[in-house]
C-alpha cells in the first residue's frame, strides 16, 4: 500500500473505520449484525489480537480496496448499479462484508502475504449474493 491517499481514499477509509467499530460494538455485545457472512473471523477478535492503532491501518488499507472496486464498477459497464447506492451504508458494507480480515490484517501488520482481491472476482460474489436475496420463497 503505497501513502498517498486522495480525497476519495480517506473517505472510504474512514467509512471502513467506521463499519469495523460498528461491528466491534455488536459483536462485543454478543447481538447486532449477523457476522456469519464475514469470512468466519470476527472483527472483535482481530481488535483484540492486533490492537486498535493496527486496525486504523487495516482501515486504510481496505479503504484504498474499496475506493480501488468503487473505480471499478463505474468504469466497467454492468456494474454501474452498485455505485448507486450509498457509499457509506450500503457499498462500504457490502464489501467489507467479503474481504478476508485475516489476511489483511497479516499483510497490513506483518508483511505476510499481500491481500488484494481481484475486483472481478470479489464484485462477482456480492452480485451472486444479491441475486441470493432477491430470489421469491
């Protein structure tokens, strides 16, 4: 991850930062949003293992892949629809949702594996996943 961040970055960023603490405070609780959908790793437990001033860097990492998909999916036809929502309740969430914590924590903060989706293949997932939704009982 390289340090400059645009206007639409820190943005995304900080919409991150604020879904991560949202579901910390859920799942600190032990109600609130359903976390089954998060990759099986619970966003209380990496606050835990890594510390807050860790996760503020995750955030920033993911931000620059959330604002690196949003790009995506204005510039490639068929997927205009996703931008139209609203980016911090509804984008942001989506795809925090389908990121693997795990691994971006492990590249953020100790330069394991670098964890970079590939925006087809994780934009075709959520696409999938809202078809899942839509489909009558």
């Amino acid at each position: 991850m390289d340090g400059t961040f645009s206007a639409f970055d820190t943005e995304a960023s900080l919409c991150v930062w604020e879904w991560l603490i949202d579901q910390w405070n859920d799942q600190s609780k032990g109600n609130g949003t359903d976390t089954s959908d998060i990759n099986d790793t619970t966003i209380k437990g990496l606050f835990e293992n890594h510390g807050w001033s860790a996760m503020r860097s995750v955030a920033m990492q993911a931000g620059k892949i959330v604002a690196e998909l949003y790009d995506h999916c204005e510039t490639h036809s068929g997927f205009e629809h996703l931008t139209e929502t609203s980016l911090d309740w509804e984008f942001v969430p989506m795809i925090c949702a389908e990121m693997d914590w795990e691994k971006l924590a492990d590249d953020n903060q100790y330069g394991k594996a670098t964890w970079a989706p590939d925006p087809k293949e994780l934009i075709a997932i959520i696409i999938a996943k809202q078809a899942l939704h839509r489909v009558p009982a």
